[in-house]
C-alpha cells in the first residue's frame, strides 16, 4: 500500500503533494492568488490595489510577481532597483511604504529584455520565488498570476499553499466563460475562491458623474450567482490611475473600489486569531 501511495503523488487526485516549503527566513501567514482566466483584464491593478489597501490597515504584504513574461508590479511602485542574491537566499526590494515586491525584472539587466522562456523554466522560477526569496515576516503574499489556467498557474496551484483566489474579470460577455475556466481549475486543486472583482466596469462623465458602460451592460452579477462568488468590488477607468501607474507611484491612489475585498481579506486574518485565542 505505501508504494502504491508514493507512486500515486503528483497525480490529479493529489494535487498538494508537490507543495514546496518557503524560505527557512520566513513567516507567511496568507497567500493570496489574484487570477485572471485571461490578460489583459487588470490582475496586476487588483493585485497592487489590494496589497495597498491591506497595508494601510498595518499589516505586513508582499506582492509575488508571477507573470514572469509580463511583469509590471515594479513599473507600478516606481522600482527600479535590483534584488540583492546572498548565500541565505534573494531579497525582495521594498516600496515608499515597505510592501516587498519580487518580480522577474528585478533580476534582468534591462527591464524591457523579453523572457523567452519555454514553460518549465517559467514555472521554476516563480517556485524560486517562493521557495528562495526572503520575505521575513508577511501578514499578507499576494500572488499577481499569469493568466489562463496553463503551465505556470498549474505550478502555483501545487507549489504554494493558497489560502484562496480572487478572479479578475472586465464586462465584455466572452468573459464570463473564462471566468469560469479559472473557477473550475480553482475547484479541481480545491483552492478556495473568495470572489470576484470586475475591471473597467464603467467610466464616470466628468462633467455630471453619469457611468457610462463602454462594454455595455456587465453580466457580473449574474456571473456570480451562477457561480455562487462574492462580488468583491467593481473598478472604474480611472484616468488618475493610469496616470499614477505611469508614474510608478500607485502607492498614492486614493478611492474606495476594492475595500469590500480588502475587508474581506483582512477578515481572513482576524478569524484565525480569534480562533488561536480561543484556543
């Protein structure tokens, strides 16, 4: 029976057996994969949003910078800085406001060199990012993955253990079946989704503040009752934004869109202390 049982790891009916362990340095409370079943939808926006706003609460993040072909978590924060690699492992480079950040680009020599790399090289390297980045103590890692439900994403889901998944998603109809493709490969390695956020939901006049719906009119919600997901929070496009990005200064955004998933995620934390208490 145990050489049936050590022959059998790895397969789809055991998809945690290949769970690696972090960095002997840290201490990593919740890792928190924010998913997108295609590009292009503002996963690495979510992703940043999030690990602001949990930082402002004053709780220690981190963003894993998973989408090794196309990185942009440090554009966003302005970082231009290399990772420092020693004999105890990477160190990750911190932002204005102390969130550590690892990302591809700060290991390349020019930020604009393209990754050409076939799948088993991308989906070692983001295991390195878990396994050999000193990330000391989080209360938070955030996970900003490649899109679709590919190699690379496979390696995360079975690598790092994942407290949960937020899906990224924008309002043009063909979305919601992709959608669906990254809450069904979720449920199949029984990660839990915590919900879903839509990007580009509107756009604000600004002249009378009237939304206008450039995709026309967004089946989230019924996306997510069909689904049975929590709609976390709907983001505009926001010239300010955009503009903040191009800056490398996110860390100044100043809006109310994703608090609800914020709350949400701090609750996470809170829970598992009151239950430690109890204890």
């Amino acid at each position: 029976m145990s050489e049936k049982k050590e022959s059998c790891e790895g397969c789809e009916g055991n998809p945690q057996s290949f769970l690696e362990k972090t960095n002997n340095f840290n201490s990593i409370k919740k890792v928190i994969g924010v998913v997108s079943g295609k590009g292009g939808v503002g996963k690495s926006l979510v992703a940043a949003m999030l690990s602001i706003l949990i930082n402002r609460k004053g709780y220690n993040t981190g963003i894993l910078d998973a989408d090794i072909t196309g990185p942009s978590i440090p554009k966003m924060f302005g970082i231009n800085k290399k990772a420092q690699v020693n004999e105890m492992g990477i160190l990750p480079e911190k932002t204005h406001n102390n969130i550590s950040i690892m990302s591809i680009n700060l290991l390349l020599d020019q930020a604009d060199a393209p990754v050409i790399w076939r799948g088993p090289l991308l989906a070692g390297t983001v295991k390195q990012f878990w396994t050999d980045v000193i990330w000391g103590d989080l209360d938070f890692l955030f996970i900003d993955m490649p899109p679709g439900t590919g190699d690379v994403p496979l390696t995360v889901f079975q690598s790092i253990p994942l407290d949960g998944i937020i899906i990224v998603t924008s309002p043009q109809e063909l979305v919601s079946m992709i959608v669906k493709k990254a809450y069904n490969m979720a449920k199949h390695m029984n990660i839990p989704v915590l919900g879903i956020i839509e990007n580009m939901s509107y756009i604000k006049c600004p002249n009378c503040g009237e939304k206008i719906y450039l995709f026309g009119k967004s089946n989230l919600r019924e996306t997510a009752k069909n689904l049975n997901l929590n709609v976390l929070g709907e983001i505009p496009v926001d010239p300010l934004m955009a503009q903040l990005v191009d800056k490398g200064e996110f860390e100044r955004f100043n809006n109310d869109y994703l608090d609800k998933a914020a709350d949400k995620i701090e609750n996470m934390l809170v829970k598992d202390t009151d239950i430690h208490s109890f204890v």
